[in-house]
C-alpha cells in the first residue's frame, strides 16, 4: 500500500526587519590595583536601537590574560571577580565576572521612542580570606560585547 499525502502552506508573509544598536566606544575601566574597592565604568555605556524592530540586547565579557598573565592565573582572577550590571533601577546581572556571557540585559528595547538605555557595569575584588597573594601582579583584559536580538513576529 502507498502511503501519501499532502500539505497546504498558505497565508504566509515574509518580511524583513533591521536589527541595529549602536553602542559608545569609549573605555570605562582602565584602574590596575583596586583591592576591596568596586570600581564603576567611568560613565555608563549607552545602547540605543537603530533598527526598525525592538530587540532583546545580551552582555558577554570576552576576557583573556593581560600582559605577563596566563590563561590559568586569569581565570582565578576572573573567578574571584565581582560584576554588577545595572539597567535604570534593574539588576540583570549581580555574579561573577566569569560568568557574564549572554546575559540579557536589556528586554524589548524599542526603535521609536525611548530607544535608548544606559548600562552602568561596577567590577570589584572584595577584600576577605578567600584572596591570597596568588592574585598579586595578575590582571585581565576584556571586551564587553553587546547583541542584539529580534524575534521573529
């Protein structure tokens, strides 16, 4: 016996859709020894949507070894650093610096009105037991990366 059949595709639409942030360039961090102090970006970062649809806008801090630190020694620093990522009067992120990959931070930014938000981010290494000197002379560098993401409506 032949097994057939048949399907209606109908009523589609397709359409397109400019997905676009634009975000300052400017360095907010550039301290090299703030044990027990947190430190926050010199200014807040400001992420405006350019495109013709609201967007989801994701945070992730692609870190490596500074100058004279290895991969290994980074990681322990990044492991013991703390990130807050504030957007107006919400916390999307209050972790680990290690942690801060594809985190939404923004939801729903708008392309019309309102299309603008600023990210305020503060590291800090807090002073207590669980540091030694194994963090003396270690440093990190990093790029915060920002996404933007649409849905399909």
């Amino acid at each position: 016996m032949a097994f057939t059949f048949e399907a209606a595709n109908v009523d589609n639409l397709l359409e397109a859709a400019d997905v676009e942030i634009s975000v300052d360039e400017a360095a907010i961090f550039s301290e090299s020894n703030w044990l027990g102090q947190p430190l926050a970006g010199s200014a807040p970062i400001t992420v405006t949507n350019l495109g013709s649809v609201n967007v989801d806008v994701y945070l992730t801090a692609d870190w490596r070894g500074a100058v004279g630190t290895n991969i290994r020694m980074a990681t322990i620093l990044a492991n013991r650093l703390h990130a807050l990522v504030e957007v107006g009067a919400e916390q999307p992120y209050d972790d680990t610096f290690v942690n801060l990959v594809d985190v939404l931070i923004i939801e729903d930014l708008p392309f019309d009105n309102d299309n603008s938000q600023d990210v305020a981010i503060t590291l800090s290494l807090e002073a207590g037991a669980e540091l030694t000197n194994i963090l003396q002379d270690v440093g990190v560098e990093f790029d915060l990366i920002f996404v933007a993401f649409a849905e399909a409506v």
